[in-house]
C-alpha cells in the first residue's frame, strides 16, 4: 500500500523513559510576525518562541498559546496567527514540548530507505494550516546539518518503508539536551 503525501508536523508519541508527556509555559512575543501551528518545531530567541528553521536548534515542539486579546477576552489556541496583538503588549504564553526525551510520530516528505534510522535530517518547514491549527511540518532526507534524529519507522499496516514514510524522530540538539 502506498504512504499518502500528507506532513501534519510532530505529534508527541512516547518518552524513551515512560511517564507522561507535558509541554513547557515559554513566552511568545506580542505581534510575533510569523504563523505557528500546533506540531510545529520552534526555537528560542532571546528567550521566546519562535518558528524554527530547517537547521536550526529546537527548544521542541509547539502544542498551543494563551494570551489575553486587545478586547480583553482570554484566548486558547492551537495555533498563533501572525503579527496577533495582546492586551497592552503583553507576551503571549506558548505550550512547547520541550523534553529532549519525547519521541515524535513525523512524515518524511521524501522517499527514506531503512539507512535513515540512526541519522539526523533537516525539516520541511511548509506553513501549516490556518483553518485546522496543524502543522505541516515534515522531515526531509537530506542529513547534512539534520536535527531530527530518526529512531525507527511507524509499524502499522497503513505505513511502510518508502515514498513519504512515517517515522519516529528525536532532537538530541534540542536546547535543554545534557
């Protein structure tokens, strides 16, 4: 059967070390200018949230925000909509995982071999969906300068190796690795 095209960025999927799986309290710049969706990686930049590159070092992966709009009316997002304005220019609060131990179910956007696991890739950092709040975030197969460690395929009939696989995925770089 073959893998359907169709990246819905990095869903947490289990912890190398059990227990269970929660996302950090991080700032997000009021009016930050650019689109974040739920499964999207992000960074740290100067101590807040933002979108992260292809390459660069996550801090994890964005789950929601919470900020207060202009109009006073408390908010909860899946996603945060670019250039949003808070209540006096407040800084919004983002939920990221940010344990460097959390295992994500991602989509290859190429076509993987089984000499993927064990290697590091760059991201597809294609703009998520701002009718759902998803990401559609996926993983390339080109390893230089890769920060997705992939650590094994998806086992389920519906997946398999080849043309737009799903994987699991680690960041060893992420920002609060020891």
């Amino acid at each position: 059967m073959a893998n359907t095209n169709a990246p819905d960025g990095f869903t947490p999927a289990y912890s190398l070390y059990g227990g269970t799986l929660n996302a950090s309290r991080l700032e997000l710049a009021s009016a930050y200018d650019t689109l974040i969706c739920s499964g999207d990686v992000v960074k740290l930049n100067g101590g807040r949230v933002e979108q992260a590159g292809a390459t660069d070092t996550p801090v994890g992966v964005f789950y929601g925000v919470e900020y207060t709009a202009t109009t006073g009316a408390a908010i909860w997002s899946n996603q945060w909509t670019a250039d949003t304005a808070t209540l006096g220019s407040a800084n919004a609060i983002a939920y990221v995982y940010t344990d460097p131990a959390i295992v994500y179910e991602a989509q290859f956007t190429g076509t993987p071999t089984i000499a993927a696991v064990g290697a590091k890739h760059t991201l597809s950092t294609t703009a998520g969906s701002t009718l759902n709040g998803r990401s559609k975030e996926g993983v390339t197969t080109t390893t230089s300068s890769g920060i997705a460690l992939c650590v094994g395929f998806v086992q389920d009939p519906s997946n398999s190796i080849g043309q737009y696989a799903r994987a699991f995925f680690t960041f060893p770089t992420n920002v609060f690795a020891v």
